[in-house]
C-alpha cells in the first residue's frame, strides 16, 4: 500500500505546509523500526553527477551523491534550514568581520589523514581561488583565511556577512583530503575523499557511483549501511519500473504524473514533502516592456498559480508568489500569496503603462513536455490579461546561455531555481546588482541596502525581519515570477527505513537502514 | 575484381568518410545552441570565470584548429577526455560498447532467426491467406515504434511476470547468463522492425526469383519444391539478404539510443545521447567515430561475404 509520509494513510497526501513536520510525527505514532546493520541501499536518480568534486560540481543533482562521502563544515536542520554544526562543532562572530569555526577533533578522511584546520585553509582557499572552482562567489566577502589553533580556523571578511555558515553548508564548505588534492589534480573530480559514512569505490559515467562502508567513520552510531549504489536512470518511468520490479531500492525526485501509479504500487512508501525546487519565470527587467512595476505586477496578476498547480502538479506542489518555501525559517508568510489570479487587474496595470491594446512578451522555455504544458497553461491564462506571449525553446542549458549569456534573448525565462541554503545567498544571488541571475544585471534600488543589511547581524530574527523587507521588496516590484515549488516525491521498497527528507530537496540518503 | 582489391578500395574510402563524418558532427555540436563553457562554470557564474573555463578547455580557440587537433589525437589513438567527467573517452567508449553490441546482436539474431522463415513462407505460399497475413503482420511490424513495444514488454514480463529484469546490464564476460537476461527484453523490442523488414524484402526477392524462367525450366525437369528452393531459390537471394543484414545492423546501432533510455541500459546510444544534450564535444566525437567505423567495417564485411557468395560482385 502506498502510505503519504510514512504511515498517514494513503489518501492523506502530504503537500505543502506542515508535510514535513506532519511525517516526523508519524513516524512518531507508527512502531519504530529499530536500525540495524547491514545491507546496500540501491537508489536511482534521474541526473549522473556533474563531477564529484564539490567545488567544480555544476549541478543542484550532484549534492545526493557528494553527501554519503563528503561532509560539510556545517549542517542544516532539514525542516527549516537553520544552521546545526558539522565538521565544525561550533562558530561564532567575535566581530562583524571575522568568523570562527571550532573543527571536531578525532575525525579522519577515507585516506587515513587527519582533518584539522590546516586541511579547512587548503580546502577553503581552493574553492575561493582555484580556476576551476564554481563555488568562489560564496567567498566573496572572505578577505582571508587563518589557521588559529590546530582546530580552529578563522576568517577575515571584507564586510559582514552571516551567510557564511549556511554557505559552508553547500558545496563551498565540503571538505575533502588535501592529500588527495595533491595527488589526484583534476582526477578529484572522480573521486571524492572526505570524511563521510560512505567511500567511493566505482564510478561510472552516467551508469553509477557504487560505495562502501567507512569503518573510521566519526559517528559510527550514525551509519548502518553496509554499501550503497546510486544509479542514473534518466527517465523517471524507467527508474520507478525499477524499483516497483525490486531491482532499486529507492527513487527520488518523481513526478506527480507518477503519483497515481505510486498509489497502487502495494510494495512501495511513498512519501510527497515540499522541496525549495522552484518552478518560476527570471525575468529581464532591464529593458522594455519589464522595466515598468507595472508591467511585471500585471504579470504576476495575470497567472492562476492554483489552477497551474492542479494541472501539472496534481495539486501536490506549493503555489506561491515569493522565493521561499513556507516551512523555511525566513519565509514570511504575508509573501506566499502577494498576487492572486486577476486578469482585470492586470488588463488595467497594462494600460496604465501604456499597453491598452496589449502587450508582446517573449520567453524562453524547455521543451521537455513537462515543461510544454507549462508554458501552454501560461500561455492562455495570460491572454485575458492582454498579454501575447511568445515562446521559443531549448534545453535549460541553452535556454540558460540564451537568457543570462551576453545574448540576454528574450524577457523572460520558464525555468526551474533550485534553492540555496541561505536566504541572503538566495535574494544575492537572483537579484544582486550584477549577478548572473539577474538577467539584465541593473540595480532595483532598495536591494542592495536590504541584502547589506541581511547579512549584518547574526541573530535570526533580526535577520529575519531584514529579509522580510527584502521578499516584500521583491514581491512589490515584482521582479519575478513565482509559480510553485515542486513536492519532492520517492518512493521505496518497505525494508528500507530512516528517510529524512529535507527542504532543499536533495536527501541525505547514507543514515537509512534496511531491514534484512 | 579480386577481393583483395575491392578490400584496399574499401579501406581507401575509409579515411575521407571518417573525416566527413567527425566534421560534420563536429559542425553541428558548434551549431547547436548552447555554450559548453557555461555549463561547465556552474550556478552563478561570472563573465570572467566563463572566459576562464573557456581558455582553460581549449574552446577559445578556432573551429578548425579545435576539430584539427581533436583529429591530430584521434589519429594517434587518443580520443581526448571528457569535458564535464575528465574520464577518458576510449573506456567511456569501452566500458559501454559490449551492452551495446549485445543487445544489436541479439536483435539481429532474432530478427533473422524469425524474418527469414516468416519472409520463406510468405514467399512459397504467394497470394494466399497466409502470406497476406504475414505481409499485413511485417507492416505492422515495421511501423511499430521500439520504445512502445519496450514499454509493453517490461510491464508484462517485468514488472508482471517478473521473468526478465526491467532496467540495466550486466557483463556478458562476468555473468553471461544474467547479462543475456537483461538483454531479452531490449532485443526482443528491438527485433520486432527487424523481423518484419528481413520478411518482407526476403518474401518480394524470393518471389521474384522463384518467377523466373530457369526455376520453371527446373520444376519442368522434375525437381521438388523444397530442392527448387534450398538449393536455388535460396541461394540466389543471398545476396540481397546479405545486403539487408547489414542495413538492419547501421539501423539497430542507431536505434539502441531510445532502448536504452527505456532499460537505462549504459551503453554507446545513452552515452551519445547524453553527451550531445550536454555539448560533451569529445565524448560525441569518440563515438561517432567508434560507430563510423563499425558501420564501415560491417559494410566492408558484407562486401567481402557478398563477393564470397556472387563471382558476379567481385567481376563488377
């Protein structure tokens, strides 16, 4: 039978707010499975890592195979994002400008070396330096860094900036053995040797990453595996076909379209929680028609998220008007719905800008049929509102180019953001002056002040309300378009047990267990 | 003309297709939409870290120089490494050839074993309601998509029946009986255009053959049907189902590219497939070179055989 988070009952579907609080309370009432030792948990997954060296990784996909073998500084709590510590058993803001991590002692990489703070620096100071490094905008305000005890690191900033912690939480704060940086060179990018439950022993180009046990590991309380195996299986109906044939153990990031078949697969959990996975149009408002509020408000009027949501999600995914999911420690709540679906609203915002008879607009969307549908829903839910759009598509990584590259094609892209632990890194990230993501790169004044002051202080609720400034800013000058994030939906065998899921999406799958 | 000699003109054309080939390919993959640089430099990149990737992997510099010294390597038994993994293309190549291989071979195996008998009865009972039948079978049979008939079959006799696995390889050296397993279901699906090809150009030839005069002249004499076809018929058809192998081999190697996106199979199509997506320019060149060269030696071996069979091939 398929259950909805872990013993809620079939029909119960877990969507949206709450879902993942609501599957740690069932897991509470249902009779514990107790861990144990042993076995190798099959997974697949539809993307091959991009490489598995955490700073020259490109893709949002890679962070489930670097988990079982790489671990961060610093953790995340899985329901709210709120930084809990890794390797580092504390941190702390002596001043605004310097940043400390206290490192765990005892801990050893694959390769027998000691973690300690020399091996931090050289893993710090190649992700902020090194060519191939895509993680060096996360150290843009790290001015140096210092080994200040033999596990102590400290680090010197230009500005103040506590989005560092959950930065290193990514891929910027993996640690691997700078004996094996030094060994391997660009060959890091195929074997990853950290300090995690898991080691690496095989992978396989777009086939599979095959791990073992680490006997050394740090935690030993914490790992039960005896192996594990992540496969790459493209189309996520032939990587379903093989879990429900039992030759998987476990699959992610599943469709909605699948969740009907999920329904009657009586030898499959399936458990559906809200990810950070958001389905949303970047738009360019640099130039005309979006460099009017106007224009981008009727924008965001003109689209029925709901009725967006029924169609292509089933209704399982999260509508929204704002960047954050709603369980997420930063999100605030007055954000998720800003612009309910009113096309008279938007008709009369575009004539007051100008556009009385209408106005063309140009996207760039996949062509994944997915995605088609997407845009075709867009499409006709944006002509009342008098908006003729045009589409032209490609893969996301052509569209991307097209959209972000020096071309800057089109004033709006349908794409898919896929969240960063930090919410400054977020908001920087999308609409910082210059940022990539930021199509036409301009300044929206008020911004850059907010995303200053968000990282400014280290205490939450104060940095909590900074950015709620911030979403309220974005949200009124509507400098995205916001649909829904995405449910993230697995299914797995009933011997498999301990899945925690987390909000951004990508599942830290080594602390399961089996049943024998 | 001997055989040695139509071997030395065939080995002769080899280089200028291979050259055709890989610059073409090559052509198109720059074509295409799409900047391999980008990718490469990750979530927010800035101008200056994509200028950087760019030099660091050689794609600044010019289209010819880029395929010139692609070819340079190439030609010295270095396919290069790919652009997104560092791993070299030859044990890309390698390490997935043989599923590919043994799901063409299967299928071929199948397609064959099942084609020409289909294709013989057809053609002996001419006109009547068993060659319509078959014909209207082998129609079928040719217009039925492989990836439809692929979902059909795992869901009967995978995820039903539970005979056969439903996704992935294994080593036809290591575990030969569990590698033919996982091979069934792909080549059965890959076999269903096969068959019907093999009979229908088997049935039209072999009518045409059993219709010509010197056959009547021997059933004139006496002979019996099945001499008539075995030792004549049959053999006078050779030829041209020598000719249809080797189409049906070009066209299953191309074909493997959605079979195994349905049996997430890794094999050469996927690899393909996956490298063209990701504008992996080294990676697709490899393979398309691999596969020029199989489809030149599988035409060359045809030849070879066909001139075996037919003196009138090697005079020509």
């Amino acid at each position: 039978m398929s259950q909805d988070a872990q013993g809620l009952g079939r029909r119960g579907v877990l969507a949206g707010a709450g879902a993942l609080l609501s599957a740690t309370a069932a897991r509470a009432q249902a009779p514990a499975p107790q861990p144990r030792r042993g076995g190798t948990l099959r997974v697949c997954t539809y993307a091959a890592p991009s490489t598995l060296d955490p700073i020259t990784g490109r893709n949002g996909t890679d962070h489930v195979f670097l988990y079982p073998a790489v671990e961060t500084l610093i953790d995340f709590e899985p329901t709210s994002m709120l930084a809990r510590p890794g390797l580092a058993k504390a941190w702390s803001f002596p001043d605004p400008k310097t940043f400390v991590l206290d490192l765990r002692e005892g801990v050893l990489f694959h390769d027998s070396t000691p973690f300690d703070a020399a091996a931090v620096k050289i893993n710090l100071e190649r992700a902020a330096g090194d060519a191939r490094s895509n993680v060096r905008t996360d150290f843009d305000s790290v001015r140096s860094v210092e080994v200040t005890g033999p596990s102590q690191v400290t680090l010197r900033l230009s500005r103040p900036d506590s989005a560092l912690p959950l930065s290193l939480s990514d891929r910027a704060g993996m640690i691997i053995s700078p004996k094996a940086i030094k060994e391997l060179g660009v060959q890091t990018d195929r074997q990853p040797v950290g300090t995690g439950a898991m080691r690496v022993v095989t992978y396989t180009d777009n086939d599979r990453v095959v791990y073992v046990r680490n006997d050394k590991y740090w935690q030993p309380d914490q790992s039960y595996l005896d192996g594990m195996e992540i496969r790459t299986i493209a189309d996520t109906a032939t990587s379903l076909r093989s879990v429900m044939a039992g030759e998987n153990d476990f699959a992610f990031e599943l469709s909605p379209e699948q969740k009907p078949l999920l329904d009657r697969a009586r030898n499959l959990t399936t458990v559906v929680t809200p990810s950070f996975r958001l389905h949303t149009v970047y738009l360019n408002y640099s130039r005309k028609p979006l460099n009017d509020q106007r224009v981008r408000q009727a924008l965001n009027y003109a689209i029925d998220r709901n009725a967006l949501n029924k169609a292509v999600g089933l209704g399982l995914n999260q509508a929204t008007t704002t960047e954050l999911p709603k369980e997420h420690w930063a999100c605030d709540p007055t954000t998720v719905s800003g612009y309910t679906y009113d096309p008279a609203k938007a008709k009369a915002l575009l004539a007051e800008a100008g556009y009385a008879d209408g106005c063309d607009i140009n996207f760039i969307g996949w062509t994944e049929q997915r995605w088609q549908k997407v845009q075709e829903i867009l499409m006709e839910q944006m002509k009342p509102a008098g908006f003729r759009l045009h589409l032209s598509l490609g893969s996301p990584g052509d569209t991307a180019t097209r959209f972000f590259g020096p071309g800057k094609e089109g004033d709006g892209r349908v794409a898919v953001w896929s969240g960063r632990p930090d919410p400054s890194q977020i908001y920087r990230q999308l609409f910082g002056k210059g940022s990539y993501y930021n199509a036409g790169s301009g300044e929206t004044p008020g911004v850059e002040a907010l995303l200053t002051a968000s990282v400014g202080t280290t205490d939450v609720e104060a940095r909590k309300a900074e950015l709620s400034k911030l979403q309220h800013l974005v949200l009124e000058q509507g400098l995205m378009l916001p649909m829904m994030f995405e449910a993230e939906i697995v299914a797995f065998h009933k011997n498999v047990h301990g899945y925690q899921p987390n909000l951004l999406g990508k599942p830290k799958l080594h602390t399961m267990w089996m049943d024998a | 003309m001997h055989a040695g000699r139509l071997l030395a003109m065939r080995l002769l054309q080899v280089v200028p297709i291979i050259v055709v080939a890989t610059f073409v390919v090559f052509g198109l993959l720059h074509l295409t939409p799409g900047d391999p640089a980008m990718m490469l430099a990750g979530d927010n990149p800035t101008p200056q870290h994509v200028a950087e990737i760019r030099h660091l992997y050689g794609l600044d510099r010019p289209f010819l120089d880029q395929y010139g010294l692609w070819l340079w390597h190439a030609a010295h038994g270095d396919l290069s490494q790919s652009l997104l993994t560092r791993a070299p293309v030859s044990s890309l190549i390698l390490q997935r050839l043989p599923n590919t291989l043994l799901i063409v071979a299967l299928a071929l195996v199948l397609g064959l074993g099942f084609g020409i008998p289909l294709g013989i009865a057809a053609a002996v009972r001419n006109g009547s309601a068993v060659d319509q039948a078959l014909t209207s079978a082998a129609s079928l049979g040719v217009a039925l998509p492989s990836f439809w008939l692929a979902m059909i079959l795992v869901t009967v006799f995978a995820l039903d029946l539970n005979w056969f696995p439903a996704s992935g390889a294994a080593s036809l050296l290591g575990a030969p009986l569990d590698a033919l397993r996982h091979a069934a279901l792909p080549a059965i699906a890959l076999a269903g255009s096969t068959v019907a090809e093999v009979a229908r150009q088997l049935r039209s030839a072999l009518i045409e053959v059993l219709g010509t005069q010197y056959i009547r002249t021997l059933r004139a004499k006496g002979l019996s049907p099945t001499r008539i076809l075995w030792k004549h018929g049959l053999k006078n058809v050779a030829v041209t189902l020598l000719t249809v192998t080797g189409l049906m081999v070009n066209r299953l190697l191309g074909a493997t590219v959605v079979i195994e996106a349905v049996f997430a199979i890794p094999g050469t199509g996927s690899l393909i497939s996956y490298s063209a997506i990701n504008k992996d320019f080294p990676v697709v060149q490899g393979v398309v070179f691999v596969l020029v060269i199989g489809v030149i030696l599988t035409n060359l071996l045809v030849d070879l055989v066909a001139a075996a069979l037919d003196p009138r091939v090697s005079r020509a």
